[in-house]
C-alpha cells in the first residue's frame, strides 16, 4: 500500500542531494571512465516483469536501460519521468488516465517509443490475455481498455468502475515496458492490432506474442543485440562470458547526457568480497550478509539499511509441503527469533504489509503468529503426528547470510523427525520451486535475490494473490484475494489497518509463506565514485546510474 504520498518534500531533497553531490564533482570526473557494479542477483533476462526477470538483478541494471513515466527514487516511491512522458488524470470515477509520451522519445534503433509499448506491458501483465509469464498483475488487471492508435505517442487508459487504484503511478514506470516493435517485427505482425482485436480473429497471434514476450529476452553471451535495444541513457554493448552485462552511453538519449560512458553490471559471485579488497569494483549493492563480512576498505564508504523485501520461506504448492499441516510443522520447528537475531534484525510477521509502512507495522503481529516465534519441535512432531517428514530448502548460491538460516532450520527441526536437505546453486529461483526441484525456496519478496519490492506494499501483497504469476506458492484464498484487491484503491489508513488485522490470522493458518526478518542492504561504493544512493525496492542503487561519476 506504500505510504500514500509520503514524504513528498524529503523525495526532492534526496533526489537534489543524489545529483547534487555529483553535480559538485562533476568537473573532476572524466565521461569515458568504466565503472564496475555487483549485484546480488543473476542477469538472465530483459525482461523484469517476467517471473525470473522479476526476482533476478534485472531491476538493478536495467532501470536506466528501459525507462518509463516514472522510477523509484531513494526512498522507494515513484518520481515522475518528464523526460519520458507525463501522466494526466481525465476521470475520477471511473479512473482516467491520459498517457503522453515525449516527441523525442526513441529507441536505441531509432524506433519512436509509441503507445504500442504501454499496450503489450498491459496485455502481458493484466492476466487477460493468456500465456504471458508475468510475475505480477497488481494494477493492470484493474485497466478496463487502453485506447491507443498504433504508432501514436498517446494513450488513454480506463480502469473498471470502482477501481480507483491509489498507486496508479506505480504502472508503466521503468524497467515494466519492453520494445513492442523489436517483438511485432520477429513475428511479422503488429502487436496493439493483434491484442487489442477480436480474440476469435487474433487469438492465434496473441499466442505468439505472449511465447515470445516469455522467451525473446533472455540474456546470455552472444545474444542477437538487436533484438535489445534502450529507452534510456544506457543501452548493453555486450553479454560477457559469465554473465556481466556491459551498458554503455545511449547516443540516442534525449534527455540529460550518463555522467559515465561505461558501466559493467556483475552477477552475483563468490568474489565479491575479493573485489572489493582488490579495490576493482566501484559499486556493491548485495542483501547484507550474503557475501559473509564485507569489510569497508579504505578509500570505500559504506552504508546497511533496510530494504521493502521480506525474506522468508516459501513452499512449493506440490510435494511433502503441498499440505497445510506440513507446513505448519516447519514453520513450528524454524527458529524465527533465532534466524532473526543472526541477522542482526527483528523478526517480521508482514506478508500484506512488507514495504516499510512503519505506521501499519503493528497490524499483522496478530496472536496467532506467536506460536511460530520461537522453535517448537514437539508441536511441529505432533502436527506431522510423529511421521518423519524430508524437506529440501534451496536458494540462489553463494550466500553465506542465507546458508547459515538453512543450518539453523536443518539442527532446530531434526529432533521434530523433520530433515531437511540443503539445495543451493546459482541456478535456484522461482522455476526451481515451479519444477518440483524443490520444497522451500528461501528468497525474498517474490522470489527475489535482492529486495523484491515495488516499494508500495499494495502491489508486493499480490505474491498471495491467486494466480499472480509471483505467487509461487499457489495459493489461492477468496477472502485473501478480496482484502488484497481492497487495500489496492484504499486510501484510509484505519481501513488499511482493519484489512490486514482481518488477513494475518487467515494467513497464519494457511501458512503459504513464512517471513522470517526484513532483508538489510548493504551498499558500498568507492569515495572516488560520485552520485550513489541506496533505494530500498528491487531497483536498488541502479535506480539513477547514469548520474554516477568516478573521478580520475
């Protein structure tokens, strides 16, 4: 639900301090110096609004690469984009939005940005048109029609009566629209006239689009770069061996020139601490602890600070946890106040309520979550009724902070008859808990490596939504469904508060996911390196890139 309008006069003095400080060592930066960025993620796809894409580090790269009506500033809520397009209200009730892209906007190829792109995020996302592997239809299940001319700047988009969505900024911002011309041009049609025709005519070529919109995109060395080409003031240059994505300066751009010609995005890796040490990486944005201690060397600053992601377990809606009681004996048995403390944070009981509304943080500590605070290998025996139970508990590997949970978990449920085997490469995501390859998947929110959040708690409260594409759990609950579907277009706060103490106890027994604390951040940066701010949402540090500086 995010704080709705919050902290508007401190959004403008972060943003002017994040490029006011760049601003101030501008003049002693030189444009065609690399800078190196790690990420705590893997760079699979362009496709950040995809399952995979969702929960990897696309965000993190790519938030200057696709840019959109807005971006998430430092604090995590949404900043207008004039450079893009604005965005203006035309209706009240229903909702009514006029979208206005910007006469100069074009691609990387010369193609003009036109309404056609808005058009395919929404059909892609909207969960009407089927096929399409979105993580995330928050918002845009909610648009009745868009209105758009294919190949016109302009669209105007109408949401259902009744739903007044209050975070409709958060549609249509960075990273959540891809080139609909590079897709139309492969498959040899034009996309807005297949989506938005009569599905007994166009039902075949919406297939199409929606198998490519899942496939087109992903990343690996060699890839056909036309098919990738930027709305922002990046574009990729390369896919290295390995995984690193090098972006350089977009010569199409329109708006203010990156302050750097060359970035490196780097995967995350084992060697992150060595870099570091090494003093060969600029910019580090990893959950903290994933990388064991990272020390702040000399000629470094750092900072840890909490991000809108919960991690916590999430279990496989097939196999040994497929069943409510199951889950509830590992939930009773993983020592949550333990796992926490390590941590170096409190415990959380937030699913509906992840992204730092402080003033909503009180709602879901409800009675029926103090059972699961502390390990309890008897109630978790005799919810299994003295059966032994096997459970495999994986995440994206390597990750010291999140190794060390698995181990508490493994020792806290052994005497419960529980056993727990740990499955851990850089291959574990949402398709690995999809394909049965395992029971748990300890990420956060959504799946994610990083953060996982949108920075609105509205939005992130669809990964319990049934059939959201994020949900990977599948879970599915009519009441839940409704409460998430209110707190979308509700304003009141003491409503807001009502709905989620209204949830919590319906969750707690269902148990679909289990949170464990709020994943931290850690962010460093060279002090030679200009610019870089913290953002708690799955776009991190990469949210304004392109004013980084690195002094010579």
């Amino acid at each position: 639900m995010a704080a709705r309008g919050r902290r508007a006069a401190a959004l403008l003095v972060s943003v002017a301090t994040a490029v006011g400080v760049w601003s101030a060592s501008a003049c002693s930066s030189a444009e065609d110096a690399q800078i190196d960025y790690a990420v705590d993620g893997a760079l699979i796809s362009y496709n950040t609004t995809s399952v995979a894409g969702a929960a990897s580090a696309g965000p993190q790269a790519f938030a200057r690469t696709l840019t959109g009506f807005g971006y998430h500033g430092p604090d995590g809520q949404v900043v207008a984009d004039r450079d893009f397009g604005s965005v203006a209200v035309v209706g009240r009730a229903p909702l009514v939005l006029d979208y206005q892209i910007a006469d100069a906007a074009v691609y990387s190829d010369g193609a003009p940005i036109t309404c056609d792109d808005l058009v395919l995020a929404w059909a892609a996302q909207s969960g009407r048109f089927p096929g399409f592997d979105a993580a995330s239809r928050a918002g845009y299940l909610d648009i009745e029609r868009i209105e758009c001319q294919p190949g016109a700047r302009r669209a105007r988009v109408s949401f259902f009566e009744g739903r007044n969505i209050v975070g409709y900024e958060e549609l249509f911002t960075a990273t959540s629209m891809l080139p609909s011309h590079v897709l139309g041009a492969k498959l040899g049609l034009n996309t807005t006239e297949a989506l938005l025709g009569d599905p007994g005519q166009t039902g075949p070529a919406v297939e199409r689009i929606a198998q490519t919109w899942n496939t087109l995109w992903r990343l690996n060395h060699g890839v056909d770069l036309r098919y990738f080409p930027s709305s922002g003031p990046y574009k990729i240059d390369s896919v290295l061996d390995g995984g690193a994505v090098v972006l350089v300066a977009n010569d199409r751009w329109w708006g203010a020139k990156p302050a750097s010609q060359r970035i490196t995005v780097w995967p995350q890796g084992a060697d992150i601490a060595d870099r570091v040490s090494k003093r060969v990486v600029e910019v580090v944005d990893v959950a903290t602890g994933s990388a064991g201690s990272l020390i702040t060397p000399d000629g470094y600053q750092g900072s840890d600070t909490p991000s809108g992601g919960i991690e916590q377990l999430i279990f496989a809606p097939t196999g040994p946890l497929s069943e409510t009681p199951a889950r509830r004996a590992l939930a009773l048995c993983t020592p949550r106040d333990v796992i926490a403390r390590d941590a170096g944070v409190p415990v959380v009981n937030s699913r509906l309520n992840t992204a730092m509304d402080d003033a909503f943080d009180e709602a879901e500590n409800v009675p029926e979550a103090d059972q699961f605070m502390h390990a309890d290998p008897v109630a978790a025996r005799d919810a299994l009724g003295g059966k032994p139970l096997t459970v495999r508990i994986g995440y994206r590997a390597p990750n010291t902070r999140l190794a060390a949970v698995v181990g508490a978990i493994t020792a806290s449920c052994e005497p419960a008859g529980i056993t727990v085997t740990e499955v851990a490469s850089d291959g574990i995501g949402p398709q690995a808990l999809r394909e049965g390859q395992l029971d748990v998947l300890l990420a956060s929110t959504g799946g994610a490596t990083g953060s996982g959040s949108s920075g609105s708690s509205a939005v992130d409260a669809y990964e319990l939504f049934g059939g959201n594409g994020n949900n990977l759990s599948g879970y599915h609950n009519d009441q839940i469904d409704g409460i998430v579907s209110a707190l979308a277009v509700t304003a009141d706060p003491a409503e807001m508060v009502r709905l989620l103490r209204e949830g919590a106890p319906v969750l707690w027994a269902d148990m679909p996911t289990l949170p464990l604390y709020r994943q931290q951040r850690t962010l460093l940066a060279s002090k030679k390196t200009y610019g870089v701010a913290a953002n708690p949402t799955r776009w991190g540090a990469g949210w304004n890139m392109d004013r980084w500086a690195l002094q010579q």
